[in-house]
C-alpha cells in the first residue's frame, strides 16, 4: 500500500512544472478594438496565501492539468467609459472599466482570494 501512495504523489511531483514562466500582457490594437483581454492566473492548490503568478494561456492549460496550482481566468476590460454610465431614466448602459473589472475579480475571488490584491489596479492597460 505504501509502495502505490508513494507512486501516486512521485507521479503528480513529476508532472508538476519545476519553474513558472510568468507572463505580462500586452494588449494589442485587437485587443483594444475588442475593449477587453483575458488574463490567466495560478496559485498553488495547498497554500492560498503563496504567491499568485500571471501567466499565459499556454501555460495556464499546462499549470491547471497540474494538482499542485489551482487557475483562473478573467475577462479584463482595456476600453470604455472609465466610470458607471446612466441614461436618462437613470438606468446602467455600461458598467464602466473600474466597475467591471472590480466585478470581474469578485467572481473569482473564492478561487483565488488574494488576486484583488495581486491587482490593486483596476485600470491597468486602460486606453481611451
């Protein structure tokens, strides 16, 4: 029995990539034509204080097979009004940049709790 436990976790430390390769985006003018990039970020599975790695897309599906990181994925915005806009019945028509990239880390908070704080910047890669 121990003999198969220690062949099991040998197995799942070999698969596990030695060295993260991180990734800093740079949108395009695709990208900003589209208003938004998705970003990818991984943490250790065991440990949700370790440090939190951005990282390509590539990379992310090699990292996420892995038992050892736990990833997620975010649409963030790079165009648009920066801040909540309104018509004249006082309804949303755009939930602006800061709005909906403060929404889009909230959604994968319980994922990875700390990346608010990996992103204090909610307006990074902003253009007008």
């Amino acid at each position: 029995m121990d003999i198969k436990k220690y062949n099991q976790i040998r197995t799942i430390i070999s698969n596990t990539p030695k060295r993260i390769d991180t990734y800093v985006p740079n949108p395009t003018e695709v990208d900003y034509n589209r208003g938004y990039i998705t970003r990818f970020f991984i943490q250790q599975s065991n440990d949700s204080e370790s440090p939190i790695y951005e990282v390509s897309s590539q990379n992310f599906r090699k990292y996420s097979t892995s038992k050892t990181y736990r990833g997620v994925s975010l649409r963030w915005r790079i165009k648009g009004p920066l801040d909540t806009v309104f018509n004249n019945q006082n309804e949303i028509t755009d939930k602006g940049v800061k709005e909906s990239n403060r929404i889009a880390l909230s959604l994968v908070s319980d994922k990875i709790k700390n990346l608010k704080l990996y992103l204090p910047n909610l307006l990074q890669f902003y253009k007008k």
